[in-house]
C-alpha cells in the first residue's frame, strides 16, 4: 500500500527514529506504522517471542533486550524486519524477550535461537522456526510452516482449513481444532492430530508414535508411514474409505470391519476393505509398529 504524500511527510521522522538500534540491555518500547497485509520478520537468539494480531496498521515492539544485544526494527515498503544482533564476541548474553504486535492479516516469518515463540491473532501465512525453542500458534486458513530441532509444536486452529506443513526432529506435534491437510514429518517426537476434517494428511516418522482424529472429507488422501513408531486412526462420521495397512512385525488391529491377516511372506499383518462408498483413502505402513483403527 503506497500511503499518500502528506501521510508520509507527518511519519517519516516517526520511522527514522524507530529504526535507530536500541542500546543493549535496555527496555524497547517502538512502534511504526505498517501495510495491513505485509510482511514481518522477526529473528531472536535466547529468550522468547510473543507476537499478536491486532487491528491496528502499525508493528509495535516492546521487551528487553539481553545484556549485549542490540534491536534493529525497520520498515521497507511492505516489509518489516525486527532483528536482534549480537556482537560476535559476545559471551553470555542473557535472554531477550520481545512481545510484538502487527497488523492481523500480516505474512508472518519468525526464525529463532534457544528461544519459544507464542503467535496469536495473526491470519496471514506463518513461517515459524527454531533450533531449540518450542513454537505455540493459533491456525486460520492461510498456509503455516512450522519447524524446529528440539522443541515442540502446539498449534490450535479457529475450525479453518489450513494447510500445515510441520517437520521435528525430537520435539512433539500437538494439533487441535483445524481442518483442511496436515503434512508432518517427525525422528523422535509424537504426532498427534485432532482435527475438525481431514481432507490430505502425508506423514512420516521413525520411532515417534501418531495419532489422527477426526472426520474424513469425502476425497481424503491420508498417506502414513514409521519405523518403529504406532499409528493409530479414530475416525469420525461413517469412515467411508479404502483401508490399505500393513506391517513389517507389528500388529493391525481393526474396531470395524474385517480384521487383519497374517501376511503371506515373513511375520507382520495386512488389513484392506473398503467401508462405505470408499471415496477416501488411507494407507499405513509400519516396520515394528502396530495399526490401531477405531470408529470415534
């Protein structure tokens, strides 16, 4: 959004100051007005980032910084970058900890360091990311991108119908509360998905355990597949599906329909039929694991 001349004349002397380096160790407290439906940045290392839609058009900033940290917060057209810098000599910095409010329809990316991130509000897309911090977020019905090392991920949607991409390594999945298509890769941490629908669902892990609950859209594609971890599917409404599972060792074991088979070759079980019309399909592998299907 191009703001008109004499708009841009009262606040450019608001931006210049704003963007100036806060001194480190101190308490921030800057605002600058902001498109609506732009994009903000953050990055933080150490501490916490707690960010909030309003329905105000401007990024507010306030916290403290750590003891050697600087704040860099500047607006370049549709974007805003708030960054905190360290000296690279620094040793320990201590935490910085920022609560950030924008614009509710913002694009938000926040990138950080041994640092949790809570976002609440914010309607736009997401781009979250940590190495070891844990990362909480509201979902509506724009695109989310969640990844972290260590920590874990907790998202609760407003019954949109996001699509949720999210990779861990140890760190734990907790959906609730959106619909739509959840993709999920995990080494270690349990996924666990409560969902209003399911209408896409691509999973992968190695030794954590999944869970899914929730009703099936009628063309759902739901593909699964672990190592050692569980699979276990509570399916809402009337299941109407085709059913392909099978294990290496593990057990199947099935609340409706038919139960599973020994497999012809070697020692694990397979179970397939369709329920219903079958226009939703679901297909689960798992080497050591076992398949738990159940009516909800």
């Amino acid at each position: 959004m191009n703001f008109p001349t004499h708009i841009a004349v009262r606040i450019s002397p608001l931006v210049l100051v704003a963007a100036l380096p806060a001194f480190a160790g101190e308490k921030v407290d800057q605002r600058q007005p902001a498109n609506p439906r732009g994009t903000v940045e953050i990055s933080n290392v150490a501490g916490t980032v707690s960010v909030r839609g309003t329905s105000h058009n401007e990024v507010h900033v306030f916290g403290e910084l750590g003891s050697a940290a600087k704040l860099e917060f500047t607006v370049d057209g549709d974007r805003t970058t708030i960054k905190v810098v360290l000296p690279r000599s620094s040793g320990h910095t201590g935490s910085t900890d920022l609560e950030i409010e924008v614009p509710a329809a913002s694009a938000l990316t926040v990138s950080t360091v041994s640092a949790d991130t809570v976002v609440t509000s914010v309607q736009g897309a997401l781009d979250l990311q940590s190495v070891s911090g844990n990362i909480k977020s509201d979902a509506f019905d724009k695109d989310m991108k969640l990844r972290t090392v260590s920590g874990d991920l907790d998202v609760h949607g407003n019954r949109g119908t996001a699509v949720l991409n999210a990779v861990t390594v140890s760190g734990n999945l907790e959906v609730k509360g959106i619909g739509g298509e959840v993709n999920a890769s995990s080494v270690s941490g349990d996924l666990n998905l409560r969902m209003t629908s399911v209408a896409r669902s691509r999973v992968r892990t190695t030794s954590g355990d999944i869970t899914l609950q929730g009703t099936l859209a009628k063309d759902a594609r739901i593909d699964w597949e672990s190592v050692s971890g569980d699979l276990t599917f509570n399916v809402g409404g009337t299941g109407d599906a085709e059913y392909d599972f099978a294990t290496a060792t593990g057990d199947i074991s099935n609340c409706f329909g038919p139960k599973a088979l020994s497999r012809h070759y070697g020692s694990g079980e397979e179970l397939k039929f369709t329920e219903g019309a079958g226009n939703a399909s679901l297909r689960a592998r798992s080497l050591s694991g076992d398949i738990s299907l159940c009516k909800d």
